[in-house]
C-alpha cells in the first residue's frame, strides 16, 4: 500500500496541476468532502492562473497525504480492538455473520458472493456442493497473515515523514513561482484550511503547517529583498540622471548664472 501511494505522491509532486476554471479537487474522508478550490472561488474574486495552479498542486498533494493516512488507520490500526483487516479475515471462515464485529456490506467476502460476481447464477448451481460453500482457512496468528501494531505504526510514521520532506522541497519550488507578498499569503491561507480539514491527526497537521510557514516566510522575504534592490536601483538610476541634467545646465548657462548678484537698494529718505 505504502509503495504504491509513494509512487502517486511522487507523480503529483513533480507534476503542477493545470489550472481550470471548473477543476475541483476534493478529498473523501468518512463520507464528507473537504475544502475544495470550488468553494474558494465562489467566494472570492477569480485568481490568476498562475496561483491556481500552485493552490491545486498543493491540495492535490494534502489530500493524498492525508487520505494514504487515513485509509491505513482505517484498515490496519487495531489499537482500540480488531483492525478492519483482521475482521474482515476473520469474517471470511466464520460460520456467523456478526462474531467479528461490524464491517462493511461491500467487505463481506463469501464463496458464494465472488463465484456468482464471475459467473452467472445458472452456472453457480451447476457447482458441486462443496465448492459454493467452500471457506479458505486463514491463519489470524501468521505474521503473513496480518501486519503487527507495531510494526504498522512504525511503516506508517516513516511514510510520513518520508513524504513530507518530499513536500518540502515541492512547496518550496511552488511557493517560488509567486510574486508578490498578496498571492503567498493568499495560498499560506488556503493551505491552511486544508490541513485543517484533512484526516491527519493533530501532530501530523502541525508538522506540515510548520513547513508551509516556514516555507512562506522565507517568500516573503526574498520578495522584499526583491523589492527592496528594485527600489534602490530605481532610486540610483534617477539620482543619476538628476545629477547628469544639473551638470548639463551648468555647462550650458555659466557658473556666473549660478551666483547672482546681491542687489543693490537706495537707502531710505531721511
């Protein structure tokens, strides 16, 4: 599972979205949508093509990061009782419906249920007895057979960490193709509610939050600078130009003109 989210998050890191008027991007999570560009833009102006891009890219990456979270929990995690996996194997060679507690309608894996999805009805019939109520035997014990707690928590905490330094050096290169303070902020303060909304647990959002602060921070600086050297060359290049015109009309006027004389006034009568 992790290999093959790794290879998606890849593929999403290196390639920028395109932007689209009516691209929506959403990210399911117990049956609830999260924050999606659609939503944003109904409420605000329309942005410029160039922020759109690097706010989709952005989301895009989120909601696979989050949901790869979630969906593992959802499957592996039984620190609070029997993962999902393990009841769902178990609920395979049950001769009850309900020993393994609840799972969902479309997990409910019988013979009966994958032969008649891979052959008419007429044929399942024609099957020997023993066959259609065939039930594999599955070791809940083996260690090929489910994935240890611990060993889950600790595949599930270094994926993360190995994707958000991925992350990091994304961000950085999108957050570089913005141009002024307004559109960093602008996409700081949407990435913001996404992480807010995602499935990740309260660490993992401050760890990636960190990153994008830091990461807007930093942008925000180099546009200063930026800005500042712009200004100051500016301002040089017209001072120059101001002190070449003053020279010019000194050498065309005189210095003489540059001195006038002091009047002279008759003395008041007396």
């Amino acid at each position: 599972m992790f290999s093959q989210r790794s290879k998606t998050l890849n593929l999403a890191l290196t390639t920028k979205m395109v932007s689209s008027s009516t691209s929506v991007l959403q990210q399911h999570v117990d049956g609830k949508i999260s924050l999606s560009l659609s939503q944003d833009s109904a409420l605000s102006p329309p942005t410029k093509p160039r922020i759109r891009e690097v706010k989709e890219s952005l989301h895009h990456v989120f909601s696979i990061i989050s949901k790869t979270m979630h969906d593992a929990r959802e499957v592996f995690d039984g620190s609070s009782g029997s993962s999902l996996i393990e009841r769902v194997l178990g609920s395979i060679q049950s001769d009850t419906d309900n020993q393994y507690g609840n799972i969902p309608a479309e997990l409910h894996l019988t013979t009966q249920a994958l032969l008649v999805g891979v052959a008419s009805t007429i044929h399942f019939q024609l099957l020997p007895q023993n066959l259609r109520c065939y039930k594999p035997y599955v070791d809940l014990a083996s260690s090929s057979a489910l994935l240890g707690q611990e060993r889950f928590l600790v595949q599930l905490n270094d994926w993360f960490l190995q994707s958000i330094n991925l992350l990091q050096d994304a961000v950085k290169k999108w957050f570089g193709d913005l141009e002024t303070v307004k559109e960093t902020l602008s996409v700081r303060l949407a990435s913001k509610r996404w992480i807010t909304a995602s499935a990740l647990n309260s660490q993992e959002k401050l760890r990636i939050s960190v990153i994008v602060d830091e990461i807007c921070q930093e942008r925000i600086i180099e546009i200063w600078k930026s800005m500042s050297k712009e200004a100051s060359a500016t301002f040089e290049a017209a001072l120059d130009a101001s002190l070449l015109t003053m020279s010019s009309c000194e050498d065309d006027t005189g210095p003489q003109f540059l001195l006038a004389p002091t009047p002279c006034f008759d003395p008041p009568p007396r």
